[in-house]
C-alpha cells in the first residue's frame, strides 16, 4: 500500500466516524464551501481501492451527515474513521490565479530573493490561522514554518517548480 494519493486525485475532506446507527458518517469537508464535496462525483480512499458515491443528509457539528454508498451499519461507518477521501482533480474547479491547491504547493524548490536554495515544501498545514508551508532542506535539523502570505511568499510558480519566500527576520 502507497503514502502517496492516486495521481489526478486530491484530498477533499475526511471521515470523522459515524453517526447514527443506520450507516451514516460524520463528514470533514476540506473545500471552501463545505457543501461542494457533493458536486465531485466519486470519491476516492488514498490508495484508490475504493470509491463511493456521495449523498450529504445535513449540517452536523463540526461537519456534514452524509451517506455513502455501501455503507449501511454504524460497524460499517465507524471502521471508515479516519478514511482521507479524495476527488478525481479534472472534477474541481479551477483557481484563481493567486490560489493554490495544497497538493500543488508540496514539493516545490523554496529559494530566497536572492535564488540561494532554502529547502523544499514537505507539508502544507492550516490549523484556523491560514496556511503554513512546512520546508526542509540541507543543514536544517528541524522544519521551518513559514506563513503562506503575500508578504512572505510573493512568488509562486508551479510550472518552474519552485517559489520565492522572503523569511521574516527571526523564523530562519
């Protein structure tokens, strides 16, 4: 079994457990507007080996209800605790210039305005306050957390493989 998604899928929200007893699931959307999980089609387990079809039955707190499809016991549900599930990417919707899937962001050369290599983006973490880009690079023995801003990173280019963070004094 691979760490890695299926290529062309990305993760848009995860099962939190069940809820109720008939097959139901407490679901964590990921998407800006949490209600647009539905309009994905299938979804997808990490490693592709399943898929399921994608019904939401009503907001619950911290999340949606939703019914997948073969799911129909609380065992069922509970034993997907957990289960990231991810969207086939040609079925999203395309960004704005200035916005970025995470996914996108993970691997990218991280190089200061001068072009000295600082290290590369391993993790892209938001935890309410906005988006941190986790780098790790040669001679760092611990992650540098830099705030996805504006100010911090003013250049982002995908295609080239590599953005521009200019480290606020004090982070490095």
């Amino acid at each position: 079994m691979t760490d890695e998604p299926a290529a062309g899928r990305i993760c848009v929200g995860a099962i939190a457990g069940a809820f109720g007893i008939q097959g139901e699931v407490r679901l964590k959307s990921f998407c800006s507007e949490a209600a647009d999980i539905a309009s994905y089609g299938a979804l997808w387990t990490k490693d592709g080996s399943r898929s399921f079809t994608l019904r939401l039955t009503r907001p619950i707190a911290g999340g949606l209800g939703a019914r997948l499809s073969g799911v129909t016991t609380k065992e069922a549900a509970d034993a997907l605790r957990g289960t990231d599930l991810y969207a086939d990417r040609d079925r999203l919707p395309a960004l704005p210039d200035d916005e970025f899937y995470h996914t996108d962001l993970i691997g990218l050369e991280v190089r200061d305005p001068g072009g000295a290599v600082i290290g590369r983006v391993i993790a892209v973490h938001n935890h309410g306050a906005g988006d941190f880009l986790e780098v790790n690079g040669p001679g760092r023995k611990t992650a540098l957390l830099l705030p996805f801003t504006l100010a911090t990173v003013p250049t982002v280019n995908i295609a080239g493989g590599i953005l521009v963070a200019d480290i606020p004094e004090g982070l490095d």
